[in-house]
C-alpha cells in the first residue's frame, strides 16, 4: 500500500469518526430541544403576561408566531 493509499484510508476512517460524532451530537441536540419544547415551556398565560412576551407587533417569545 502506498502512502497515498495509506492517507487516503485513514482520512476516510477519520470523515467517518466525525459524522458518526456529529449524529450523536444532534440527537442530543435534538432529544433536549423535544424536552424544552415551547408547549412545556410556555403555561397559560393572563392577557397582561401575555403582552409581556409579545411585542406589540412582533412575534411571541415563545411559538414564534406572529400576532398583531
């Protein structure tokens, strides 16, 4: 095998060690996002709360969608 050879398999042994880590990584990422999702963060709110969290005219803080 030449050197060249040689370098070539063990970069691809190393492409493979990073994206097998970078699945892992965003399934974490993932599985904790689900647990902090905007349904169990967000109660309900009274109308003065919710104003709090809803600038006039922008996007609520906590399901990104838009009120006016």
């Amino acid at each position: 095998m030449s050197s060249l050879e040689t370098l070539e398999t063990q970069i691809c042994a190393l492409m493979d060690t990073v994206v097998e880590e970078a699945v892992a990584e965003l399934g974490r990422l993932l599985a904790a996002r689900q647990c902090s999702s905007p349904a169990t963060v967000c109660a309900v709110k009274s109308e003065e709360e919710e104003r709090e969290v809803t600038p006039r005219g922008g996007r609520h803080l906590c399901d990104n969608t838009i009120t006016w």
